[in-house]
C-alpha cells in the first residue's frame, strides 16, 4: 500500500524543521514538502494525542455501516416485485457511498494501523460492496493527496470532462466541449453516471496491469457483479429489475460526486513540473472545508474536515473536530487563509467557479486548432 509524503512523515517523528522536510519530501522532487510551521503545528496535534488508533469508534462505524446494508437488503427482499423497490434503490445507493468512507479511511490507515486489516476492508467496501478496484483507487489518490489541485500533478484535475483551468481546453473533443459550455450545471447532472465510471475504471485497471492483486480483484467484482444482478433479475421483473439498478446507480453517483465536489473545486490551482507550495500551504489553500455538525458529519463521513484531513490523512475520523480547531487558531496566528463554508454554499461556489472558467468558451474566445491539427 503506498503512502502519502505526510503518512511517510509520521512514521520518521521528524519534529525539526530539517526533519519535516526531509520526510514530507515527494519522490517527484527535492524536499521542499513541509516547512516548518507546519512541523510546529504538528508537534501540537502529536501532543494530544490525535494521530492515535480509535478502534472502539471505527468498531461502530463498520457496525453502522453494515446495519445500514443489512436493512437495505431485508427490505429488498421483503418488498419483492413491486415499484416501492425504487426508494429501497435510493437507500442502496447511499449505503453504497457511506461504504466508501470505510475503504478510505482504511487506505489512509486511519482505521486501522495493520496493513492486513486495512486491506481486508478496503477489498471488501470497495470491490465487493461498491466495485470500485482498490487498488487503482489507492494509487490515484495518494497523488491527489501529495499535490491537490495541480494541473500536472494531480489525477483528479486531468480525468474530468470539466475544466478547473483554460490551459485544459483544447484537448477537450466533441461532445466534451459543450459539456464544457455549460459545465457549471451539467458537472452536477452528470454526476449520475460517476459510480458507472468508477466501475469502469476498475475494469480498465485490472485489464491494464495496475493492480497489484488482479486475481483478488476480478473475483471479487465478478461475484459482486453476478449476486447484485442475480438478485434483481430474479426478485424483479425486467423492466423493474433495470430501473431499480439505475435508481441505485445514480444515487450512488451523485452521492460519490456531491463528497468530493466541494473538497477542492474553486480553490487554489497551480501548475509546471514541480511543486510551488510547501506541505501546509499546498494542504489549506486547496482545500474547502464544510461547516461540522452532526447531520453534516454523517453526511460527509468526516470528509467535510477536508482541511485537517489532508494535513493529517492517517488521523482518525473521531479527531477531527478537534484538528480543525488547532489548525483553524494555528492559520490565524500564521496568516495562512482558511476557507471553510455552509454545505450550500459550497456548492454554489463551486459552480459558480465553473460558469467562470467556461465563460470565455461560451463567448467563443477558445475556438482554436487542437493540438496537431
């Protein structure tokens, strides 16, 4: 399982200046990955205690998580061949998105420290529960973790039809490019179709060697694959059993896009081959965090913390409310901007940054050559 700069930082105990940049350092670069401020506010994280193993917490987590799929499944069964299946559909769509918190904090080693447990859940949510490969997802996001917001650097920039920057639109083709005009609203819509996509991926993954258990991997997705559609085509009718498997898939998309829309999008963005922010910088300034509550807590698994929990990936969930009052004081004292926002408001920010990025496409300011043309 590969690690992020900051996973690798925590396992050194660099506390000095030196010693944090030295750990916090990429493979893509010289050390240049924390300064030494955020060695400081580290140290005070430490020193709580909040990078320590919660097992009693993820012990209820993964508790709830399987009564949520367990009630879904009973109802399924119980409400047989009739269209009341659509709203078991739309629950089954939201366990499926509250399943990924399990997988991600487990890669993060948040869940657990040992790398056979972590990797036990992250198979099981991941493959089996939502067939997402977890292995392409591990790779893809320990290099948004290292570089969030890149245009170089990071993978969740480059492999969305939107544009976060002009410099990305000339290699946009056909039907992309007027998903591009008006991206500010088809970003959402098209988040219907985000669980699909993932799934997709994951066949390209494993088929393109980038799994590091292949076997593991396509027995899983294929038994996934062969008890859901088992299961529908046999307890509904045809057409019932398609528009429940497109209810649950659609609600599982925009549940998965809704998570990670608001945690980047409209913040800083930077480009070229190397890194221009330090760790902290690189962390606060491209991430949007959503105001805590407990409904807004459930909702985002904890990933409305998006601040801390890139600054600290291997924290547990449980502590996270507390990081963010340390580092919200901390950015204060150091003049560092701290962006955090109603849920609303997050998403009006985000397209409102959308509308703006297309907005010399739609004047037709953009229509040059494409490149080799």
């Amino acid at each position: 399982m590969q690690q992020s700069p900051y996973e690798r930082s925590t396992r050194t105990g660099a506390a000095s200046a030196g010693g944090a940049g030295a750990a916090y350092a990429t493979t893509e670069q010289p050390p240049a990955g924390a300064s030494a401020t955020f060695a400081e506010l580290l140290q005070r994280v430490k020193a709580e205690g909040l990078l320590e193993p919660r097992p009693r917490y993820y012990a209820g987590r993964l508790a709830l998580n399987t009564t949520l799929l367990v009630l879904g499944l009973g109802a399924f069964f119980l409400v047989g061949d009739s269209w009341w299946q659509i709203p078991v559909a739309a629950w089954m769509g939201m366990c499926g998105a509250q399943s990924s918190f399990m997988w991600h904090d487990a890669g993060h080693k948040a869940m657990f420290r040992s790398r056979r447990a972590a990797l036990a859940v992250g198979y099981f949510h991941a493959d089996f529960v939502n067939g997402v490969s977890f292995d392409w997802w591990l790779h893809h996001h320990n290099r948004h973790h290292s570089h969030p917001n890149h245009l170089e650097l990071d993978p969740d920039i480059g492999r969305r039809t939107a544009i976060f920057d002009l410099s990305q639109y000339p290699a946009r083709r056909g039907t992309q490019r007027l998903i591009v005009r008006y991206q500010s609203v088809l970003f959402f819509v098209l988040l219907v179709l985000e669980s699909a996509k993932m799934q997709r991926t994951a066949v390209r993954a494993i088929a393109g060697g980038l799994s590091r258990r292949p076997v593991l991997e396509s027995t899983l997705l294929l038994v996934r694959l062969a008890l859901y559609l088992g299961a529908v085509f046999t307890v509904l009718s045809p057409a019932l059993a398609v528009a429940f498997i497109a209810v649950q898939q659609a609600c599982l998309g925009v549940y998965f896009g809704l998570l990670f829309a608001p945690n980047h999008k409209g913040m800083e963005i930077r480009g070229g081959s190397l890194e221009s922010l330090d760790w902290l910088e690189r962390q606060v300034l491209t991430s949007r965090n959503i105001r805590p509550g407990p409904f807004t807590d459930f909702l985002y698994g904890g990933l409305n913390y998006q601040v801390e929990h890139h600054l600290f990936p291997s924290m547990p969930g449980k502590n996270l409310r507390r990081a963010r009052e340390l580092t919200r004081a901390y950015c204060a004292r150091q003049g560092v901007p701290y962006h955090e926002v109603s849920m609303w408001s997050s998403y009006r920010e985000v397209a409102t940054y959308l509308h703006k990025v297309s907005a010399p496409v739609r004047r037709g300011e953009m229509d040059v050559p494409l490149p080799g043309r």
